[in-house]
C-alpha cells in the first residue's frame, strides 16, 4: 500500500500551467484595424520587421544588390556588398569600389566615405526597411485601416516618424499594410515642406530568409526605384541564394 503522505502529495502537485498563446501577425493586424493614435500601442512592427525575416539576420554573412532609380532625366546604379559579420561594405561605381565600415563613419569622416554611407542607409532602408521598424527605434503611429494612396484599396495605414537623428530628421513614412499576411503594398514618403510622394511596393521576393520587394514605382510610373543584382549568404549556405518570388494567395 502506497503511503498515505505520498497519496496526499500527489494530489497536491499544482497543474503546470498551460503557456499564453502568442497572437499571430494577422491577430495584430485585425486588431490595428481600428488601432488610432500613439497611445495606442502595438506589438504589431516587430511582427513585421519578423513576418520580413528580421529573426534571421544574425545568419546573413553576405548581401549583394544594385540600387536603381529610374526618371524621366537620369538613371542611377549603385553596386553594394555588405558583410556584417566584418562590419564592412563595399560600394561600387563605374568599377571604382569603396570600402568602409559603417559602423565607424561619423561626420567627421572623409568627404567619399561620409557620402557613400548616406547613400547606404538610403539605399537598404529601401531594401530591409521593416528591420529599421525595430533597429532604429522609430515612433510608430497607428491610423487603422484606410484606402492606399495609389490603389485606393483597403490597408492598415502605421506611420513611422524619426522626429530626431539620422541625415534627415523629421522625415516620416506612411506605410500601407495589407490587412492579413503583414506584406507591406505601398508607402508615403513625407518629407517637411516638400510634396508627398507615393511608392508601390511591388514583386515581393524571398533572399534566402529575408522578404523584400524589387519594385517601388510611382502611380504613373515616371518614377521606379528598384533592385538588381540580389543575392545573400549565411552561415547556413555555401553558395551565393538569388530571390524567389513569393507565392501569395
């Protein structure tokens, strides 16, 4: 016969309690369609800068691109890699490379490097703009769910603001987000004292762990700011990954 004490104690052992559920991207999405205001506050940008791969980014040994920008009046390339690991990048122009480490550029640097990585943050906040939601630490404004500028259909509308810092204070970013599946669809470049612009976020592509899109143009398409050239390695890969297209429902 077991002990009675021993009987007791059995009874007694507490139930392991059963662990939260975690909402998901597109509870956090439904909840910041009716989202107004900073003080109402969301876990939403990390599941973005997430649902984009931002978990992974610790992997990425090596990311190649080009920048484009195509107007009316100019067309402007420029080739960069950027290894993380080594905190260094190399950016290229008419064949000319240019390494630094953006780490240590302030404004005291050298006139090539100070331009080159003002031209760098530009150039990957187009590309990884929704790590930029956790790395730089923005103010995030929700407006709940409104009609995008150009396809004037139905997006959770967060505005992301740097009021302080950075080569251009002040500067805010109207991000349009579809209502389920956390992709970003197009974006309102806000600038003070200057025009609104307005860019698409089209052709999302998987990099190995990452999403991104490769073409942002404008409603009329005079403008398109796009990407070339894309490849990524990781700790996990021994040969340079191209994009994928995203398979969307």
């Amino acid at each position: 016969m077991k002990h009675p004490l021993f009987l007791i104690a059995l009874i007694a052992l507490p139930l392991h309690a059963q662990p939260a559920t975690q909402p998901t991207i597109d509870d956090l999405l439904r909840q910041a369609k009716t989202a107004r205001g900073p003080d109402d506050p969301s876990p939403l940008p990390q599941a973005i800068a997430q649902r984009h791969g931002l978990d992974a980014w610790p992997t990425v040994t090596q990311l190649d691109f080009t920048f484009n920008v195509k107007t009316p009046k100019r067309e402007i390339a420029r080739q960069w890699s950027w290894r993380p690991h080594d905190h260094q990048v190399t950016r290229t122009i008419n064949d000319q490379p240019l390494t630094f480490d953006p780490t240590t550029v302030t404004t005291e640097s050298p006139g090539p490097i100070l331009a080159a990585h003002k031209e760098f943050i530009n150039d990957t906040y187009w590309l990884l703009f929704p790590f930029q939601l956790v790395w730089s630490n923005p103010t995030v404004t929700p407006f709940g769910l409104v009609d995008t500028p150009i396809a004037k259909t139905p997006a959770i509308r967060m505005d992301v603001t740097y009021p302080t810092g950075g080569y251009t204070p002040g500067d805010t970013y109207q991000l349009y987000l579809q209502p389920d599946g956390g992709l970003i669809r197009e974006w309102t470049f806000a600038r003070p004292n200057k025009p609104d612009r307005h860019f698409a976020f089209q052709d999302p592509v998987t990099l190995g762990p990452l999403l991104t899109y490769l073409n942002h143009p404008t409603a009329d398409g005079s403008v398109n700011v796009f990407f070339t050239n894309l490849s990524i390695q990781t700790t996990t890969s021994d040969t340079p990954i191209k994009p994928v297209p995203l398979v969307t429902d």
